[in-house]
C-alpha cells in the first residue's frame, strides 16, 4: 500500500506553511487552495514535518492504490 498526504481543504486557513516547509509536495494551485502534487514517492520526514506544524491538523497520510 502506497501513503500520499492529503490536505483536508474544508479546514484548511491558507497559511501557506506547508508550501513554505515542502514546496516540492504541497502548492498553492490557480484557485488559491493548497494542492498535494502527485508524486510516485514523498519526502516522508518532510511531510511528517508539515503534519506536526499544520496549526489546524488538516493534513495526514491516507492509503492510496
């Protein structure tokens, strides 16, 4: 089983600090909320860096296909 992170949007306050601290996963898309960008493998330290830093904890691993 494969791990992505995923940003649940509905909580999510846009501050950008997951864009800040893991540009090559999470970015700000053309509609202003934060997209996970597919990757076939991600940076697991930096993500889990993201998750405990995320002031609202709207972000977490989910199993993928």
């Amino acid at each position: 089983m494969i791990c992505a992170p995923v940003v649940e949007l509905s909580e999510c306050i846009l501050c950008e600090m997951c864009t800040d601290l893991c540009p090559s996963v999470f970015t700000m898309n053309e509609n202003g909320y934060v997209q996970v960008e597919p990757l076939n493998v991600y940076p697991t330290e930096e993500v889990d860096e993201v998750i405990k830093n995320c002031p609202v904890d709207c972000i977490q691993w989910e199993d993928v296909l």
